[in-house]
C-alpha cells in the first residue's frame, strides 16, 4: 500500500486556542453535545432519521470515491473471507439445528443482503456481519419450541423477523435513541 500524496498540515494543531473558552454550564453543554451528535429528539416523525441523512449527506459521495481507491483493495479480499467464512460455518450447523430449513444457502443470501443494506446506509460499512453462536443459539431454541407445538418453523420465523421489523420501524419514528 503506498503512502497518501498529501499530508495535511500540523500548523493548526500545534498552535495554542487563541482565546479562553468561557464557562458553560454542564447541562447546557450536554444538550448541545447531543444536538450535534444527533441524540436529541427532535419532535418530528422521523426527524432523527430526516436529520441523520442530512449530516451525513455530504460524505456520502466521498465515501463511495474513497472505497474504490486501490488502497482499500486489502481491505475487502479481507473482509470478504472474514465475513464468509464464518457465514458458511454456521449455516452448516444451523442446517443440522433447523432441519436444513435454512443452511449455508440461506446463509449466504442474508450476509450478502444485510451486509450491503448495512454498508450502504449504516454509515460503518466496514463492520463485520454475519451469524454468529448466539443465533444459533436462538435458531435452534426457536426450531424445537416449533418442533414441540407443531408449528411451521419458517412461517414462525418470518413472524418474528415481522415484528421485529416493525418495533424497529416504530423506534426510529418516535426517536428512541435519545432516550
């Protein structure tokens, strides 16, 4: 990997603040801490989404130019691999845990779904996603609790995946993160 073209410049780091910050009181500090980063409510339906798109809307472009530089190259043979590994070996065992319900296949199909959805709009793109023990945990908890009643196990999956569709969905119209 070769080294960037521009350095930026250490002037304005190594010179002292020029004036002294005044006092601000401790609370209102918070407040404005929490409106920069976007963890007031705003009162609005979907205001703490309307106002995420809007800060993060300048980077977005420079996000997508600097992901195709030839730097970045190593970084998705990497994840790649560190992602499908990991997807593969846990579909197999939760084809044994499921009754082969959902196996590697299904496996694949969701990292590839999530993991894009997820770079795209996560605003993290290099996070690692995939299945990991607890799910599988869940999945097999989740396929005997079906398997005892008598239940679809799919049809029970989709329901859950449903529901929590829509308590996300309700969270983010009501600002749940600046609670």
């Amino acid at each position: 990997i070769e080294p960037p073209a521009a350095i930026p410049s250490q002037d304005t780091r190594k010179r002292p603040p020029e004036k002294v910050p005044e006092e601000i009181d401790e609370e209102d500090e918070e407040q404005k801490l929490r409106e920069v980063s976007g963890l007031a409510r705003t009162g609005v339906l979907f205001g703490g989404l309307k106002n995420d798109l809007k800060r993060k809307m300048p980077w977005y472009w420079s996000d997508v130019k600097d992901a195709l530089a030839s730097q970045c190259i190593a970084s998705w043979i990497f994840l790649y691999f560190a992602c499908l590994s990991p997807i593969i070996t846990f579909g197999g065992l939760l084809s044994e845990a499921t009754g082969k319900n959902m196996a590697a296949m299904e496996s694949l199909v969701s990292g590839f779904v999530c993991g894009m959805f997820y770079g795209l709009f996560s605003g993290q793109p290099l996070t690692i996603l995939g299945s990991t023990g607890p799910v599988l945990v869940f999945e097999t908890i989740v396929y005997d609790f079906c398997a005892t009643i008598g239940w679809d196990y799919l049809s029970f999956r989709f329901w859950i995946g449903t529901w929590i569709a829509i308590i996300l969905l309700l969270l983010v119209a009501i600002d749940a993160s600046a609670l």
